[in-house]
C-alpha cells in the first residue's frame, strides 16, 4: 500500500476564504503595481467620434481608470472602480446618521405604473423601451419613483410606520441622441438615489432639509468646491427642488449667484432685477415687421424712464374641446421682451401653459392644421421692459381692439373683433449683472434695498433634490392610514439624487493640471504611492516604508508599491503624478547615502527629505 503524507497534501489544497482574507491583510501583503492592471497610457486623447473631448475624459482614459466600450457606455477599471467605492462609501456613512436605509431595487421595470403616472408617455425618446417575447412592455429605469412608491405601499399602512427613508446605489439608463463628454453624459451611470416618505408636508419638508444638510457634509468630505442653486422640478415634478453642482469651466449649466448673501439659482429658475440703466442694445432695438409694430402702437407696455421698444415672439396655445367650445379654442401668445433678452421657455409655460415660440408670423402659419383659426391673442409682456423695477404692478387686463387688424393678422383670425388679454410677469433668462432679487428686498437697508449685480459661473450638476409632495403617492394610490384614523391620505414624498460617475468625472474636472489628476485624499485610489529605483537596497527599503506608512495612516488598502521592474524611476514619478496619488514617497539612491526619503504632496507640490524615524510622525499627523 503507498504511503500518503497528508501534511503535504494538506498543504496543496486552495485555502478557505477566511485564511485568503486573513493572509491579504497580514503583515506580509502589501499592494503592488506589478500585480495591479492601471494600463497608463503616455498618449494624450484629444478627439473622439469628431468631438473634442473634456479633460476628464481624457486623463481617465490616459490614467487607465476607465475603457469605452461603445458610445456613452464605458468600463470602469479597477482604480476607478476604487474611486466609485469610496465616494459610495462616504454616502452611506452620512445617509445611515440621518436614518436612511439601504434597498436594491430591479432596473428591468414592467410599464405598468409608469402608465399609471403619464411619464411612460412624457418622458419622450431618452427612455430606453422594450417588450419581453410575450410582447408587455418594459424600460430601463432611469429613475425609479414609480418602482419605489409601489414598493413602499405594500407594506406601509399606518403612520406608526412613518417616516421611510430608503436609498439604492444602482445602474441608470438614459437613451442619449449625442453621448459626449465620457462619463458626464453617457447612456448608461452610476447613482444614488433616495426617497422618503412622510405623514404630512410639514415633516417632508423637515426631510427635505436634512438630505440637503447631508448633501453639503457628503461634497465637504469629499474636498471639492460645490454650489448649491434653486432649480426647476422638470419631468420628476414637485414644488421644492435644488441642484448641487460641481463648479468646472466645462460644465453645461450656468448659475447665477449674488457675491453679498449668497443666492444661487439655475439660469434657468434665476429671478433677477433688472438693472436701473438699459443696455445699448435694447435702446437700439427697433421692430420693423407689421404686426410688432402694431402691438407696439397699442401702447400696453408701461412706459420706462427710457423708452425701450419690445421684441416679439410668437406663438400658438391650443385648449382641448369643452361644451361651450365644442372644437376647443386656440389662442395666439405674443411674448414682449426688451431686444437683449431672451424668453425662458420653463417661466412662461409655468405662468401660461405649453406654448411653443417662433420668431415670425410666417412660422405661425404651420401651426394652424386644418381649419383652424386664432380664437384670441395674448400678450405676455416681461418685466425687462421696466429697468431698475421688479416688474410694473400693472394687473393683466383685457383690451377691446378697435379699428383693422393688419392683414397679416387678419386672415389667421376667426372672428372679425377677437379680444386680447394681456398680462405681465417675469418671462425672460436673467444675465450676469442683474440684481438679486433678496438683496433688493433686504429690510436691514432703506425702502429701496440694494442693487446687488449677480455673477456668472459654469458648473457640472452632479445632484438633484425634490419635495416631491403626493404627485406619485397619489396617482399610485400609495396611502396610510393617519393619527385619527380618518381616511387614507397619500404619503408626502421626497426624492434625492446624486450621480456617482457623474461625480467621478467632475471631481477630476475641478482638480487636475497639466501634469494629471489631483484626487482629493478621501476619494484617492490608494492615498500614497512608494516608488524606488532598481537597486536591491532600495527596493527592500520601500518594503518597511510601507509597513510605517500603512500603520501611521491607521487605515488599510491606502499604500501602493511600485515595484516594476521594467521601468526608470522617472518614468514612474511621471505616472504617478498622472494617477493623481496625493502623496508620493521616492526611495532612490540618495536614500542609500543619507538615509532620507524625499516625500512629494501632489497638490501643493511641497516636498520633505525625512530620516526614517519621521515617517511615522509625518503620516500619522496626516490620518483622515
């Protein structure tokens, strides 16, 4: 019979996961960039598919945190991938001290209740659709408000049970016509979203503002400058809504903010006052065409100081069928304007209803399918038409029009004396050098307050709040059962998003230079890096440099040897600085004659030459 040494065979077997775990956190274990796929690349990426790309794109690329596997949808390699869990990581410690939980929800969504609320219809041709091979209908979720509600009314049904604050970390879809700008508009990203339900508006709004709170702690840990603007709620919906951004010359968004109290708004939302002095070029502003000229001469716009003649656009507002008009009506919207402004399509559509603008009488005509005709005009006069006011207390009236109309008018009119309403308010994008609205109305200066000229900043949204109220929770039949025990009321709901790819990109677009990426030290792949030269005594000194550094930082998987073999030292102190590691400890030859390490801060670009006793001090003092 042969003889088994089972110590040997003992010794050949796979180890278990708890001795794989507890030999990766030894003493002996340390992370090298020989065992780690970074694919560096010296290339520097400038164009893709005719665009020129941002610069987040391209140091991701060239920093080989991320592949692009088709447009708008990309790989995230493992240096990135570390990124995303420490801003993931830092969500969840701040979420879980304001109650939140964590959930996982499917992002194959059936239609059902997306029908239910309209946005199956609504949220147009960005929603990614498809049938299973029984042909129902499904998407890919871009967001789930719908999914989540119906989720929480299952098992919600009293207030004892309220309030709920649940968040998911998961994939989003988003059929875009022109990804572009890596992973800040892409088709498929990482997010954060949080949804909260509470028992009246008063303890949503409470809700509201503790997200907000932590937002603000979240973005402060994370080490990148951040605003916070007033924002249009959009498809989501709701009656409270911000927007956090990150501040990047490359962003899409423009935020206008007053420098004395700190007002910040979307330009979109922006309220602003106009300055007391027209610019040259709405004084110089003349209408030439007919029907301008005529609405002109009905002398409806409160004349100014300085006579400001109105810019026109033009428009058709359609009304469905009632009894007393059986065939609806249609309205012609005539928008007025100072000659340098434009009209804010969101302010006028929450003040009138959709209407979609032209330049021109000629383009209304396409409108008008059919026998149709303008049943009645409208005009929309802007408080851009009154300088150094927040807009006339004139109260929309109606106007009976005596004589002719002008024959442009005439033939798309159906009767021969129609009426027109006019009526006044804020219609127009507000532009850098407007007043703030707060300042002027502050009670601490005179009657007058204080003219206060807002500035202009590009930045990069990266989340959104919303006090959503009941228009899901309703439309859902998502209720509980209140303190009274009266009637079932609907939950009063808030959602909160925070794009984490989104993020990823816009901290390297705020922290980078000619040499690379600057990561903050709290999302930072590895917080420092160990590079040493070829010599055997250098690199068996960089092995105890980093069992000092590991134990002084107090935290583990934050040091990182580079040990390859096949490259100059210079050419890794120049992928280092690429990487963006915050700190950079060089073990070269003048260690072997003076026993000091040269220790490099990546953003400062401060260096020390430490004696090895001053290691441990140095990193210690330096501890998250």
């Amino acid at each position: 019979m042969a003889f088994i040494n089972h110590s040997r065979l003992v010794r050949a077997l796979p180890l278990t996961h708890h001795q794989t775990v507890s030999a990766r956190f030894s003493s002996t274990f340390r992370h090298r960039l020989s065992k780690t796929l970074v694919p560096t690349s010296k290339q520097k990426f400038v164009h893709v598919a005719g665009q020129e790309m941002v610069p987040s794109q391209q140091l991701l690329l060239r920093a080989g945190m991320m592949r692009q596997s088709s447009s708008g949808i990309y790989t995230i390699m493992p240096y990135g991938q570390r990124v995303l869990d420490k801003i993931e990581g830092i969500i969840d410690d701040e979420l879980e001290l304001i109650e939140c939980q964590k959930l996982s929800m499917p992002n194959l969504l059936s239609s059902e209740n997306w029908k239910k609320t309209g946005r199956w219809e609504s949220t147009g041709q960005e929603m990614f659709k498809l049938k299973d091979r029984k042909g129902a209908d499904f998407l890919l979720a871009p967001t789930h408000e719908e999914e989540v509600t119906a989720l929480i009314a299952k098992d919600v049904q009293s207030y004892r049970q309220l309030p709920v604050r649940v968040y998911q970390v998961t994939r989003k879809f988003r059929d875009e016509l022109r990804a572009r700008s890596g992973l800040l508009r892409g088709k498929e990203f990482l997010m954060k979203d949080l949804y909260t339900f509470d028992v009246s508006a008063e303890e949503a709004l409470k809700t509201y503002d503790e997200v907000v709170a932590s937002y603000k702690k979240i973005l402060n840990r994370i080490g990148v400058p951040f605003a916070v603007a007033e924002a249009d709620t959009g498809n989501i919906g709701g009656t409270h809504s911000h927007e956090f951004h990150i501040l990047s010359r490359v962003g899409e968004d423009s935020l206008l903010s007053c420098q004395s109290c700190g007002y910040t708004s979307n330009e979109e939302r922006a309220v602003g006052v106009i300055p007391p002095e027209p610019t040259k070029a709405s004084t110089k502003f003349r209408n030439t065409a007919q029907v301008p000229k005529w609405i002109e001469s009905l002398d409806l716009v409160p004349r100014s100081a300085v006579r400001v003649n109105p810019k026109l656009q033009f428009g058709l507002m359609k009304t469905p069928a009632s009894d007393s008009h059986p065939s609806g009506t249609c309205t012609m919207v005539a928008v007025a304007t100072t000659g340098d402004r434009e009209v804010n399509d969101i302010k006028l559509t929450k003040a009138i209803g959709a209407v979609s603008l032209v330049d021109s009488l000629e383009e209304i005509k396409p409108l008008l399918s059919g026998q149709d005709k303008v049943d009645d005009f409208l005009l929309c006069v802007d408080h851009s038409l009154h300088p150094g006011q927040e807009g006339p207390n004139a109260r929309g009236r109606t106007v009976d029009l005596k004589g002719p109309l002008p024959e442009e008018l005439s033939s798309l009119v159906r009767s021969s004396n129609p009426s027109l309403k006019v009526v006044y308010g804020d219609y127009h994008n507000c532009k850098p050098g407007d007043g703030c609205p707060h300042c002027i109305k502050d009670k601490n200066t005179d009657s007058n307050g204080r003219f206060e000229p807002m500035e202009t900043t590009r930045a990069i949204e990266i989340g959104h709040t919303f006090l959503l109220g009941t228009k899901y929770s309703s439309s859902l039949d998502a209720t509980f059962v209140p303190a009274n025990s009266g009637e079932p009321e609907p939950f009063q709901m808030g959602c909160y998003g925070l794009g984490i790819t989104r993020l990823l990109a816009s901290i390297v677009e705020a922290s980078h230079d000619h040499k690379g990426i600057v990561w903050p030290e709290s999302v930072a792949p590895f917080r420092v890096v160990i590079v040493t030269s070829e010599d055997e005594g250098c690199a068996s000194a960089a092995e105890k440099v980093y069992d000092t550094v590991q134990k002084a930082l107090a935290r583990k998987s934050e040091v990182i040897i580079d040990d390859r073999t096949d490259i100059t030292l210079g050419f890794k102190m120049k992928d280092a600085e690429l990487i963006g590691y915050p700190w950079m400890v060089v073990v070269g030859k003048g260690y072997l004659r003076t026993g000091k390490v040269e220790v490099q801060h990546r953003r400062t670009g401060e260096k020390w030459a430490l004696e090895w006793p001053e290691l441990d001090g140095f990193f210690e003092a330096r501890r998250l």
